[in-house]
C-alpha cells in the first residue's frame, strides 16, 4: 500500500506539471516584481536601477492618492452594500419564501456569473442620455421624475455612485446566497426555542443568528473587499476611468503606468501597493472579528 | 400576533419580488434590445419591446463588428484552459491529498497562496515573460495563464473533495493489484464527475470573462477575445450604434448565461464554496 502510494515516478508525474505552472506564470513573476520596482523604463529600452525613487514617488504622486481615495470610497460603499443587502435578502428568503425557493436562488446569481466587461456595457445603456435615453432616464421619464433625468455616468456627481451601484448589482446574488446556505445550516432548535421563549424575529436575528454567522460575515467581507479593491473590468467598461478622473481606479492607473506610458517599474510599485491594502484590510477585518468574538 | 406576521411575510415577499425583478430585468431588456432596429431605438422609449427579430444586429455585430473572430478566439482559449486545468490539477490534487510524500503540507500551502494575490501583482512581469517567450498574440499564451490563475481555486476543491474519499477502497483496489495510475483513471475519476463540473463551470468564467489578460497580453486584432473586443466595439460604434452593441453584448453574454441556465447548481455551490473556503 504505502509503496504505491509513495511511488516516486507517479508522483513526479502527478505534481511536476502543476509545480511548474504554478511557479513559472505565478510565483516568480509575484517576486520579479518586486524586484521591477526598484528600476525606471520599460525593460529593454531604457531600464536602468533606481533605487528607492519608485516608492519616493508613490508618496507625492497625488493623481495615485486621488486615485487610492476613491478606491477607499469605492471600497465602503460596495462592501457595505453587497454584504448586508446579500444578507437582508437570505434572511427575507428564509423567513417568507416556501415554494420555488430554487427559483428565487437561481434568479438571484444570474448577476453574479455575468461578464463584468458586458455587465459594464449594458449598464453605460442603462445610464444612457444620449443619442436617447437609456432604460433608467427612460422609466424615470414614463413615472414623472423628469428632474432626476441625468447624464449619470457622465456627470462627476453622479459617476462613482453608478459605479457602485452597478458593482452592487453585480455583487449581492453572491453574498445572499452565501448567508442563505448558511442560514440554512444553523442549528434548528436554538430558533425554535427562542420562538417559544416568545422572542421577536427581530430579536432571533439580532442576538441568535448574527452571532452565529460571524465567521460568514468575516469572510465575506474579507472575499468583497479584495474583490473591490481589484476593481478594473467594471470601471474600463462602464466610464473608462471618466469623466475626467472621477472613477480612475488604482488597477487602472498601474495598467497606464506600465502599458500605456512604459513605466514597468513604477507600475510594479503601484501593484505593490494594491497587494498591501488587500493584505492590510484583510487583516484589519480579521483583527475586528477576533476581538469581538 | 397571526395578521401581524401575515403582513411581514407579505412585506418580504414584495422585496424580494422588486430585487428579483431588478436581478433579471436588465439582462432580459440586453436580449429584447439586440432584435431592435434602429429606428425603433430612436422613436420608441427604451423599455419598449422590439417589434419583430431584427436579426441583422447579429450579422453586422459578427461580420463588421469583428465578434465571429472574437468568439472564435473565447472558444478556443476557453475550452484549452479547461482541458489543461483538469489535466493538471486532477492529479496534483490527488497527490496532495492521497499520496505519501514529504513535501505535500508544504505545496498545498504554496498552491493556496495564489488565492491571496491580485493578478495585478504578476501582470507585468507576465508580460516581459511572454515576450520573451514569443507567447505574446497567442492562444497558447492565454491558455496557459488562464490556467495558472485557476490553478489554487480548483486545487482547493479537488483536495476537498479527495479529502472526503475513503482510504479503504484505495486500499482495496491496491491489494487487488491496482496501479496508482489505475486507482487514479479507473476508480476515483469516475467517481467524481460532480467535483469536475464544478470546477470546469468556475474555470469557464475565469476564462470567458477575463479582461485584463487578454488586453494586456494580446494586441492583433485577429487574436483578441470577446470581452476586450466589446470594449473597443464600443468605444467605436457603440456610442450611436445600440443596435449592433447590443448584440455583441449578447454575444458575450448568451455563452455564460445559457450555461448558468443548464448548470445552476454547479456553478452556484463552486463560486459560493470556493468564497467561504478563499
């Protein structure tokens, strides 16, 4: 038994093919980054060491700090918005749908498995005003809301919370059907003895089941938060930054920097720091739930 | 107490009703809208149904827009990553788990590190890789990384699953006198269609939906995939031209949705099981 289960050729046979990817396309160019930091140029042309030049400038760059603002704003927002909307609507799942519960699941994700990049199109339609209106500013059109009509990715006021709410969209059916699994699972008899204790649905919510499901919330805002700071299909595709900077996320600044201006060393850094804020805000929120807990 | 909860029950049912109709709405009103013509976009409001099957958005998306190439290139770099994901992670995932190996916590540590890090981080090295490699504008090259990118997620599931999988009839199947490369093929493959079309529907959106990739690692248009062939449709006719854009979002959408439609339940439990383990 154990002879073939430590058979040495299998076993190269088995790993070596997925070491290999995995180190070639993944590990080593995470640490050639890193190293790419340190340098100017484009690779080839005009590379030359710099130093700590990179990371100065990451500093006094303010286009990068109004760039990493907003994605902080962002952040808040689609967070907030996906993880406790994704669990109103598995708690109201739960409490009232009997019948075509596999329905409402299967309705709810369709969001969620869609192309960003066509999801960003679709909704550039949505906001619409020119050469027509687009299906928001035509329905608030037919219901009498005329002064609401705008230009809504196109005007600075309005470009960033159509962005999110699109994101939102997007996002909710998979952090709803998350809760709801794992409401699911939940221990019965807790809610029922409640329920005969005469506690209100409020109140069972509140102090029975929110509790309980801790480590989902943690995880979902964990798996929302990387997700939101990696920002980049949706926002190229719905305002390509626009107008003006008003929705130029980090993700896209580095693409620039790197692709468009041949900056490989500076762009290295920006993703440097894009892989900080995800390991930072991970931590912070691990750090927020294990104190409470 | 009773009319109290009625009217609570009834209260959620509308909300979910408004959120259900909110989720499916827009994608229904993207398909209504790639049968319009044009003057049906311009005199009609937005939300009206089409008044026929215009199907010459299709033909103008696919012939001048450019979408047949694209969708030729999706498909290709698409079922190529599913292939090579299963082909590889298959096996290493079942001697992570099963085999008896020194290196095995270690590597299963080092496959689930790629579950941390942004794509971002590896894009331009990436680059200056491929274009060394000459990997730059071919599908091979967009195989390959698709691949790569999926590799920690499906490890992760296929580890759990073979994690779950009772030693004895390995051990059963090996007294008989079966190989390893038997125990593999013959018994535990086939005992786990449901774990593989889990993991090939995730993989399937890893790579159908991409963006970043194919616009950093291909520049021939000929090459180029749906997803970055939408964005540049759209920023060359798409602004006027809704019919047309329309359809070519279609195009890139009907794939993943008709899929989602006949794999619901895969798809579902792989992304919701793949967020509460990542």
């Amino acid at each position: 038994m154990n002879r073939v289960l430590s058979n040495k050729k299998a076993l190269a046979l088995f790993t070596l093919p997925a070491i290999l990817l995995f180190t070639v396309f993944a590990v080593v160019p995470i640490i050639w980054s890193l190293f790419y930091s340190f340098f100017s140029g484009m690779p080839g042309v005009n590379f030359e060491f710099c130093g700590l030049e990179n990371f100065i400038n990451l500093f006094t760059d303010s286009e990068l700090h109004a760039s990493l603002m907003l994605n902080v704003k962002y952040v808040a927002v689609v967070v907030i918005g996906q993880v406790f909307i994704g669990f109103a609507l598995a708690m109201l799942i739960n409490y009232a749908v009997k019948r075509g519960k596999n329905f409402v699941r299967v309705c709810m994700f369709i969001p969620v498995v869609l192309p960003s990049v066509a999801v960003g199109q679709l909704f550039q339609k949505i906001y619409a005003i020119a050469p027509q209106y687009g299906l928001l500013n035509a329905l608030l059109d037919i219901v009498g809301l005329k002064f609401l009509i705008t230009a809504w990715i196109g005007d600075v006021s309005t470009a960033v919370g159509a962005l999110c709410a699109m994101d939102i969209w997007k996002g909710v059916g998979l952090y709803c059907l998350i809760f709801y699994s794992a409401i699911i699972d939940l221990p019965g008899d807790v809610v029922e003895s409640a329920k005969i204790d005469g506690a209100s649905s409020f109140r069972i919510i509140r102090s029975i089941q929110m509790p309980l499901l801790k480590p989902i919330f943690r995880m979902a805002f964990i798996f929302s938060i990387t997700g939101c700071i990696k920002v980049y299909d949706s926002a190229v595709s719905l305002t390509k930054g626009g107008p003006g900077t008003t929705t130029y996320m980090p993700t896209m600044y580095m693409f620039d920097e790197a692709f468009t201006y041949g900056n490989f060393g500076y762009g290295s850094a920006i993703a440097l720091i894009i892989l900080v804020e995800c390991v930072l805000l991970t931590s912070i929120v691990g750090m927020i739930f294990k104190e409470r807990g | 107490m009773t009319a109290k909860k009625g009217k609570g029950k009834i209260i959620s049912k509308i909300i979910i009703g408004i959120a259900l109709v909110l989720s499916i709405y827009p994608v229904i009103w993207l398909i209504l809208s790639s049968f319009k013509t044009t003057q049906e976009f311009s005199l009609l409001p937005s939300y009206s149904l089409p008044q026929g099957l215009y199907l010459d958005n299709y033909i103008s998306a696919w012939t001048s827009g450019n979408m047949g190439v694209y969708f030729k290139n999706s498909i290709i770099c698409t079922l190529g990553s599913l292939i090579l994901i299963v082909v590889v992670a298959l096996p290493a995932s079942f001697a992570l788990t099963k085999m008896k190996w020194k290196g095995k916590n270690f590597f299963n540590k080092y496959f689930m590190m790629g579950l941390m890090i942004p794509i971002q981080v590896a894009l331009i090295p990436i680059f200056q890789i491929y274009k060394n490699l000459n990997l730059l504008n071919s599908h091979i090259g967009l195989i390959l990384v698709y691949t790569v990118f999926g590799l920690s997620m499906t490890i992760l599931m296929f580890t759990g699953f073979f994690e779950s999988f009772p030693n004895e009839m390995l051990e059963a199947a090996v007294i008989d006198g079966c190989s390893i490369y038997g125990c593999l093929t013959k018994m535990v493959v086939p005992l786990m269609g449901n774990s593989i079309v889990t993991v090939l529907t995730l993989q399937f959106l890893t790579s159908w939906n991409d963006l970043l990739f194919s616009q950093t690692l291909i520049s021939e248009t000929a090459k180029k995939t749906v997803q970055t062939g939408l964005v540049m449709f759209s920023g060359a006719h798409g602004q006027v031209d809704w019919g047309p854009m329309f359809a070519s979002m279609a195009i890139g959408v009907l794939p993943t949705l008709g899929l989602y439609l006949f794999l619901s339940k895969f798809m579902i439990q792989g992304m919701t099981a793949g967020a509460v383990k990542g």
